[in-house]
C-alpha cells in the first residue's frame, strides 16, 4: 500500500513522466497506468464465472445429495471429503477433491437461510421445554424445565419437572401465570404432543384435550410455529439455553423439587433488574406494558392434572403411567377417575376422592397403601404373612409384642384379633394407637377390644375403666374384697417394724 501511494503521488502531485516512475519503482507502465485509476488497490476482479469442466457432469448429483441432506439430522449429512467418495465409487468420477470442496463449500453457503428481524407486541408469551441435570436428595436426576418467555419485555419463568408430561405442561402454566399475576394474551408453541394431537391435511391443528382444557379456562389464544423450524420462536429457544448455563451451572444440589423450583423462581425475579443491550429499560420496567394489555386471572383455580378413567382391578390396584397404585378393596372391579398431578396420583369414585399416592416417575412398580387391604385381610386372615402391600410397612415395635402375645393366647385367632387392632389405624392416628397398644401391654390386657377402649380413652383424655363383664370371652379374674380387720393388720404389722427400726 505505501508503494502504491508513493507512485500516484510521484505522477499526480509531483508532475512526473509514467515512464520516468516506472523505471524508478520497477513496474510496467500499464500497472502504473492502473494505479492512477484506482486510489486503492482494486483487488483481483473475475470476469467470468469459475468453469468446472471435469465436474461439469456431476454437479446435479452433488446438487441432489445436498438437497437430500435438509431432511436429515446435522450430524448425519455428508461432508465434502464423504461426496468426493461417493462421486469416485459410484460414478466414476475422475477429477480432484479441491473441485469438489469448492463446489460444496459455494452450495452449502447459498443455501443458507436468511432471517428478517422481528419486534413483539406486548403481552404475548412463549413456552419451550429444555432439559438439564440436576441432584435431588442426592441423587442425579435430569430435569425437565418449561421456560414461559415474553418477548416484548424479556422476562421469563423457568420451572423443572421430573418428566415431560401432560401434568407438568399444565402444572408449568399454572405456576406462570401465577408468578405473573396476568394471563399473556396468545402464547406461542412448537407442535409439541402435549398440545398438538394431530396436524391436519390444511395446516390446521387438532389440539389435545388436556391443552383445550386449560386454553378455555385462562381464555388465551394459541399459535404454533412450523413443524422443525426453532426459529420461529427463537427468543424462547435462546432463553431455554439462558437458563441452563445461567440458572443451572454450577448443577444445583437441592433437597426437593420444590427447592429447585424456588432456586429458579428467584433466579428469574433477580433478572428483572437487568438492562439488556439495545434497551434503555430494565426488563422489569418493560414489563408493565406487558401486564397491562394481559387478561386477568380467572376467580377459581385450574386442576392441573392428567385425567383418566380406568378399572380397579381384582388386586384392588389401577394402573397409571405404567405404574400400579392401591384403592381400598370394596372398590375392586369398578370404574374409578385417575387424576395425575406432578407429584402425586388422586383417585376418585364418583366426587368422592379414595385413594391418594406420591407420583412414582419409575416403571412398573406397584405402590400401596397397606391400610386400603386390612378389611379384606380380616376376612382372609391365613393371607396375613404373605400380603404383599404390608411388606416393609413401619409399624413400632409395640405392634410385633402385641401380635406375639395374641399369638401365644389365641393360637390359630390371633391373626384376625391382630388385624382387627390394625384397623384401628383406618380411623384413628398411628400415634393415638401405639400409646393405646402400650397402654395394653403395660395392664396386661391383651385383646383388641382393650385397645380400642384404650385408644378412645386416650383421644378423649378419661381414665381407663376396663370392665370385664363386658368383654366375657375374656379369662374371667378373682378379686377379694378389702375387709377392716385387713386394715388393722396391715396398721398392726407397720408399728411392729416401726419399733423394729428404733431398736
């Protein structure tokens, strides 16, 4: 560059011949001539386009494998060197790998798209799911997060599931809008199958009947972007990866869900008081315009739950989400509503709710609850040892004394008399019966009628009044009255070891 500056200043300012610079700096007289032309150097400029002939032939080809690579996953398209191959083997092709490099590097470029910059309207929102890992009560776990974003003001919440589900989709809008106080006025969607049950032949969506629920509940409006393309809600898209490397990192170590959760809600609480770049306000104060065009919260609450109807099965268990949770057994063999929240099962016969577990995100695990089989063990007595929802059941120790004594009494009754004091549990607290159990023990009243007296003693805070002429099936017992002359002796035998102890 300072070659070309001394030449053009040597013609154009000091008056001199071409030929006379041209002979000074070592050029030709036509490249001076070009220098006077252009104040910078112009660069290399091709008339024409680049002719491929050896490649000529096969460019479709190549053209094609491209074409064909948009429909399958990044990692698995071809590479320059893999077409080079494919071109040799299966075609013959007989000229070099930079031709071909060149060709695709040029392909690959024109064929990529462009985008057009967007602004957002306030009070519109949209959802995506993301995944992360995290350590609940000590355990690695991944999560799912659901990030609501609004794009106008660029405030968000994230909240994490165990799982992907219908429950947590629900559940994620609930807790959003809460966090809001405002219901956004359309949201934006990928087809997820959460929401989307089928795409039709138009382009129109037929939406589940979870998500139609609760889109008639809080009354927004939906939108959903193009099958595969991210991009058309890629404020959301870059939120999700916000989160997971602002939210997430270091990988948290919480007790609980709940926890996270709370982690999370005053992460994104925290972020309000940022200024992002191109934006003279902080998202917080962004955020009033949104609110103030958003829909109010309806008066009652939404169930945020999955609902199906299932049959109780001969083993008093239904089935949800491949796992088996108890009902009590008078229920057996009746049609009974399953509701599936993020943390727990509810089942219901009628409006009447029998039956509640912790959610089980494992598989094929039946989880019971032993209370829900003591009447039908009652009448099945001999099941006692082998009854599966007992196994592993907590009960104190004062329990096991009660049935080896029973057993030692009662022989082959035992177990129902054994039973019958279990079912004390199905009305009153565990608590309440194992003082009632101890109680017993401590008289020597071995019998589930003394425990249940007791108990009911124990709840209404009265003495005790074990009367046996109610329970006659008892050991009967003989106890002689208390005569005076008993007295006088009694008084008799102390002054004796009084005057014992002075001597």
């Amino acid at each position: 560059m300072e070659l070309y500056a001394r030449v053009r200043r040597a013609v154009l300012v000091e008056g001199r011949s071409r030929r006379s610079v041209a002979r000074e700096f070592g050029l030709a007289r036509k490249t001076v001539g070009k220098m006077l032309v252009y104040s910078l150097p112009p660069g290399y400029r091709r008339q024409q386009p680049v002719r491929r002939p050896k490649l000529g032939p096969w460019q479709g080809v190549i053209d094609a494998i491209l074409e064909e690579d948009k429909r399958h996953p990044k990692k698995q398209r071809h590479t320059a060197k893999r077409i080079f191959d494919r071109l040799r083997a299966e075609h013959g092709f007989a000229g070099g790998y930079t031709i071909v490099k060149d060709y695709v590097r040029e392909a690959k470029l024109g064929s990529q798209e462009m985008f057009v910059p967007l602004v957002h309207a306030p009070g519109e929102a949209q959802a995506d799911f993301g995944e992360a890992l995290v350590v609940i009560a000590g355990v690695e776990r991944k999560a799912h997060f659901l990030v609501f974003d609004l794009p106008h003001s660029d405030d968000c919440l994230v909240c994490a599931f165990p799982a992907e589900t219908t429950e947590a989709f629900l559940e994620g809008h609930v807790r959003a809008f809460a966090y809001l106080g405002a219901v956004p006025a359309r949201i934006l969607y990928d087809n997820t199958r959460l929401a989307v049950a089928r795409i039709l032949g138009d382009g129109k969506r037929q939406r589940t009947r979870a998500f139609s629920e609760i889109e008639s509940h809080y009354l927004f409006a939906d939108k959903f972007g193009r099958p595969a393309k991210g991009n058309d809600k890629g404020k959301v898209e870059n939120l999700v990866g916000y989160a997971r490397r602002n939210f997430l990192v270091p990988i948290p170590r919480v007790a609980s869900w709940q926890e996270l959760n709370t982690h999370l809600e005053a992460e994104c609480r925290a972020r309000r008081q940022r200024r992002l770049r191109g934006h003279d306000e902080t998202i917080g104060e962004r955020l009033v315009r949104d609110l103030a065009v958003m829909l109010p919260l309806p008066s009652a609450p939404y169930e945020a739950c999955e609902k199906l109807t299932v049959r109780v099965s001969s083993l008093s268990l239904v089935r949800y989400r491949a796992n088996d949770y108890s009902v009590p057994t008078q229920y057996g063999h009746r049609q009974v509503l399953v509701k599936g929240y993020v943390d727990q099962v509810v089942i219901c016969w009628g409006s009447e709710g029998i039956a509640i577990h912790e959610r089980s995100y494992e598989r094929e695990r039946a989880i019971y609850d032993p209370l829900h089989y003591l009447a039908l063990l009652e009448h099945k007595s001999r099941a006692l040892d082998q009854a599966a929802p007992l196994v592993g059941w907590p009960l104190p120790e004062c329990f096991l004394t009660l049935r080896r004594l029973l057993e030692a009494r009662l022989h082959k009754h035992a177990d129902r008399e054994y039973i019958q004091g279990l079912r004390r549990l199905e009305t009153f607290t565990l608590e309440d019966v194992t003082v009632a159990i101890e109680d017993a023990l401590h008289l020597g009243a071995i019998s589930f009628d003394a425990v249940r007296h007791l108990v009911l003693c124990h709840i209404e805070r009265r003495p005790p009044r074990l009367d046996l002429d109610n329970w006659p099936h008892l050991p009967p017992t003989t106890v002689r009255a208390t005569q005076a002359a008993d007295y006088m002796a009694l008084l008799s035998t102390s002054a004796s070891a009084a005057a014992e102890v002075k001597r």
